[in-house]
C-alpha cells in the first residue's frame, strides 16, 4: 500500500512537471509580444514638387509642370503687370 502511494505521487509529481514546463517559455515570449509591439510601416507615396502659380489677365491659376511663367508686356514694351505661361 505504500508503495502504490509513493508510485502514484511520483507519477503526479512527474506529470505536473511535464505540464508545466513547456508553458514556461511560451509565457516568456507572450510577455516579450506584449511590450514589444511591432511598428507599422506605412508606404507613403512621394510628394511631388509645389506647383507655380501664375497670375494672368484671367487670374490666378496653377500652371503646368513643364511651363514656367514670365513677366508680360504690353504692345508699347511696357511690363502690363500681369504673368504669361511659357511651355517648353
């Protein structure tokens, strides 16, 4: 009778520690995952360059990339104060 006693703590003993040892670690690397959250790295795409505005006789409107806006002149050679778009 004691040794059935002794045989069955032995067993228990062993299973309790066969259950619990392999949690060890996994609870280590959950805790790791609970400080350590992982950023997220948003693409974001590049910005092109601002825009030149031009201001005309019509207004003042954005002009196309590959134009650029110079100073008009009036029929007598006089600077009319007003921008004109120049394309390439």
């Amino acid at each position: 009778m004691r040794n059935l006693r002794i045989i069955t703590a032995a067993l228990a003993l062993a299973f309790a520690a066969a259950v619990t040892a392999p949690a060890t670690p996994a609870a280590a690397q959950s805790s790791q995952q609970a400080t350590k959250p992982k950023k997220k790295q948003v693409k974001r795409p590049a910005r092109s360059a601002p825009r030149q505005i031009a201001c005309t006789e019509f207004g003042c409107h954005p002009i196309p990339p590959n134009c650029r806006p110079q100073t008009g002149y009036r029929w007598d050679g006089m600077p009319s104060g007003f921008d004109v778009v120049v394309c390439r």
